[in-house]
C-alpha cells in the first residue's frame, strides 16, 4: 500500500528541522508510572519556542515553498498553536503570513501571533467560519495555503517527533498520541512502523470531538460542546490523515472531560511541566485504562503547554475538591456572639485550615434565631477529612457535608 507520507519524507523532514527546532527530550516519569502502574515516558513538545509540535510541520512546509510562492506569502486558519507556529517560523524565512482566526480567539493567542509578525485577521464565530475566509484571502491575494494537519509536508514534520522518541527510547511498547485532524498521529506513525513495525500506537481523541473515531468506525456521533482540550476540538478529521491513520494506527479511543483535567493537574503537580488539555490526552488515556498498559513501556506526547492561566488555577482547586484535600461543611448554629469562634478553634484543633467562610441569616430555611455557615477547609487527605467531620458531629455540631459531586 502507497501512503501520501512515506518514512523517507519523515527522514528528509528531520534534515530540515535540525538546528530550526529543539530536539525535545523523552525522559523516564517515575511518578507517572507509579500512579497508572506503565512505565511511562514523556516527550516535552511543550518546550518549543511557541510551546507547541505544530512548529514542526508548519516549518517543514514553508521550507518547501518555492521562490515564487515564498516572495507571494502563505496563509493558515488556526484558533491558537498552528497560528503562532507558522507565524514564528514564516518571520524567521522572511515569509509574508497572514493568518485567519474566529473573532472570539482569546487575545492572547491573538497577540502572541501579531508579536511573530504575522497579519491577523479576525472572521466568523467558528474554525470553519474562518477556514472559509483564509480559503477565500488565498485565492484573491494568491497566497499559498499551510494546511494546519492535511497536507503532506505537515504530517512528515510531525512524524520527526516518534523517530526522536524511539532513538532516545528504543524499546517503547506504546505510544499514546493526541488525535484532532490527525497530523500528528499520522506522521508519528508513519515513522514508528517503519522503526519498530510491533509497536501498538493509539490515538486519543475527547468524547466531546470524536472526528477521526467517527470516520474509522463510520459513526457519527456529535462533534460538539466546550472542552478543556481545545486544541484537538476538531469536527472532520484530515483526507490524507485518515487514510494513514486507517492503515497504521492500532486503535483510537476517547476520553472524558474530568479524565483531561486530572491529566493536566498531574502533569503540573507530578512533572512539573505545563500541559494544554491536548497535549495531556495521552496520559488520560493511560488513567482511563490502566490495565491495558500494566507493566509496559509507554511513551507520552506533551504535544502543547499554551493554557491559560486561570483554567490551570481552576483545575487544581477543583482536583483538590475530587481528592477531598478541599472540603465544605454546612453548619446551622445559633446567631449569637460567639459562635463562629468555637467552630473556628474546634477546626483548628483538628488541623482543617479554613480558606473561606461564609455567614448566612436571611433565608426562610434558617431559624429566625439562628444563621447558617459555610466553611470550605484544607485537608490532608480523605482520611483526614471524614475525621474532621466525625468530630465534628461528636462535639455537638450541626453539620453537614456540601459534596461538590451532587452540587449540594
């Protein structure tokens, strides 16, 4: 069978990346591997200069251009790391890029690309909203297209990132790779069959945008809903990726929005490396299965580490809420002096550090006596939680747990 990516583009490709992009590192993660019980190792793509892998293909491609399409200009339609890769790298070729992004891209993905140089144009309220218009800006300014997965020169970029992977980590089992378009997974295993034609290689797709699930198993499940992992939020996978993808890719799963968040906070916490929710995919697969991958050798893809700031802030809050190092209790007690003072020592003789209170008087539920108080606290552990409240209850308090799992 003939493949439109072959392992000689990935070998020409790497002669193009080298000294242009950084030859990330695939290191052991012990921490990793004791949580899910695999022998982990990670590939940091997070450590590019735009922090993303996208740098490869788009790299790869406009070294590909003719003088005549150089001196032209590209364009590309992008949301957020295939934008700032092909604006970093077209200023670098003394490229003219013009790229085309939704009108509700945040700005500061808006503004990383305009600081590489590139003209920015802000169109429709979707991707295929401005793919339509970056489309219609090529055919009337004749300008050449850098596709952001679908094109041939692209996936043989990515495929660079599992020959590096295998020469550093040789006896790899498994690779776990983010899947949107799929030029990533396409290119990596385009070079790893080549390499090790045993290895299982599976992509990870979120069940909110399962394109490239839908179009092997011929389904059609929506494409649809707001996701942590963004970056692989795609509605129709790739041409040419889904035919490399059909003929090399042992599986393709999904995973759940809670399973990225976990991800990404152990990823923080654990390997203290930023990851985007994309680019953490391949760890929540191995968390959703960990049979599956007991014992073997099973190499990650940081494939991105753009991630606002406050979502990461969001995710560990809410992980400390799951693992109930973050707690609430309801108490109903009498509105009189005094009161919060005996439920703030009883805490803190039982170790629970109070990070918030709040004070409630004038609801019909509660006595026209009495208030009502909400205290969210720190905790050790679930242990140590469960051993709040029982000393709580045991010291004459009436209290209740807020469980975040039920809203209530």
């Amino acid at each position: 069978m003939t493949l439109p990516v072959s392992p000689a583009d990935v070998a020409a490709a790497r002669k193009v990346l080298d000294g242009a992009v950084l030859r990330t590192p695939t290191l052991p993660a012990p921490r990793l591997s004791a949580i899910t019980g695999a022998h982990v190792f990670v590939k940091y793509e997070n450590l590019q200069v735009t922090a993303s892998f996208k740098e490869r293909g788009a790299l790869v491609k406009l070294s590909s251009l003719t003088p005549e399409e150089r001196a032209a200009g590209v364009v590309a339609m992008s949301a957020g790391n295939h934008a700032q890769a092909v604006a970093y790298h077209a200023a670098r070729l003394g490229i003219r890029a013009t790229i085309v992004m939704p009108k509700h891209t945040p700005i500061v993905k808006v503004a990383a690309t305009e600081a590489h140089g590139a003209r920015v144009v802000l169109h429709g309220e979707s991707v295929g909203d401005a793919s339509e218009e970056a489309d219609r800006i090529a055919r009337e300014e004749n300008l050449v297209w850098v596709h952001p997965y679908d094109d041939a020169h692209v996936i043989a970029g990515q495929g660079s990132i599992a020959a590096e992977m295998l020469e550093d980590a040789p006896d790899l089992d498994a690779l776990l790779v983010p899947v949107g378009g799929g030029g990533l997974i396409s290119g990596m295993a385009v070079a790893a069959r080549h390499l090790r034609p045993d290895i299982e290689i599976v992509g990870v797709e979120t069940r909110l945008y399962p394109s490239m699930w839908n179009a092997l198993h011929q389904q059609g499940l929506p494409c649809e809903g707001a996701t942590l992992a963004e970056g692989i939020a795609v509605k129709q996978a790739g041409t040419l990726t889904r035919e490399i993808v059909s003929a090399l890719v042992s599986d393709v799963v999904l995973v759940s929005e809670p399973t990225i968040e976990r991800a990404v906070n152990l990823f923080l916490t654990q390997q203290k490396t930023l990851a985007e929710g994309a680019g953490a995919a391949g760890l929540a697969a191995l968390l959703a299965e960990p049979d599956r991958y007991r014992g073997r050798k099973v190499g990650l893809v940081v494939s991105g580490g753009n991630i606002d700031p406050r979502i990461v802030a969001s995710i560990m809050m809410r992980e400390l809420e799951r693992e109930e190092r973050i707690v609430s209790f309801r108490f109903s007690m009498l509105d009189r002096p005094g009161e919060l003072g005996i439920i703030a020592s009883l805490l803190g003789s039982l170790g629970a550090n109070i990070l918030e209170v709040e004070h409630k008087r004038h609801f019909l539920d509660v006595h026209a006596k009495g208030a009502r108080l909400d205290v969210t606290v720190e905790t050790r552990d679930r242990t140590h939680a469960d051993a709040v409240y029982r000393a709580l209850i045991e010291n004459g308090m009436d209290v209740e747990r807020i469980d975040w799992r039920s809203g209530n």
